[in-house]
C-alpha cells in the first residue's frame, strides 16, 4: 500500500481533501498528520487544491511504501515503491 503523509493543519487543508476524494485513495488521521493511502498511485492535481505554490512545495511529510514521481506545479504523484 502506497502511504503519502500531509501535516493536519489549515493551510493543507485543501490538498488533503483533494487527495482523499480520488477514487482508490482512503484517509486517516495518525497524530498530526494525515494519511492518504491506496493500491496503486496517489495523484493530486495542484489546480484542483487551489493552494499557492508556496504551500503546495511544503505539502509532503512523509512517504512509506512509495516514492514521488511527480511534483511540480501541475500534480503529487507518488508511486508504489
């Protein structure tokens, strides 16, 4: 299971809701932080966050089981590892 961890604060709010309302990806809170998981990929589109791209940048905490393929100003891919 690809795991993708966001910090649970207002600022990424909108990433974190964005990630978790992709079909195949679920969503929990452990701790601070939020967990997207899923089977296969994680992609969050930028635009559809609607954040700058100074917020967008500091999004990823951590990844396990995975890595990023993609982050730039169009999307977050992270891959299963």
């Amino acid at each position: 299971m690809t795991r993708l961890y966001i910090l649970d604060v207002d600022d990424f709010r909108a990433v974190i809701e964005v990630g978790a309302a992709v079909a195949g990806v679920a969503s929990r809170r452990i701790s601070d932080y939020v967990e997207l998981a899923a089977d296969g990929e994680i992609v969050i589109d930028r635009r559809a966050t609607g954040v700058r791209h100074a917020v967008w940048y500091s999004t990823v905490a951590g990844v396990a089981d995975g890595r990023v393929s993609q982050f730039d100003k169009d999307a977050l891919r992270v891959e299963p590892a």
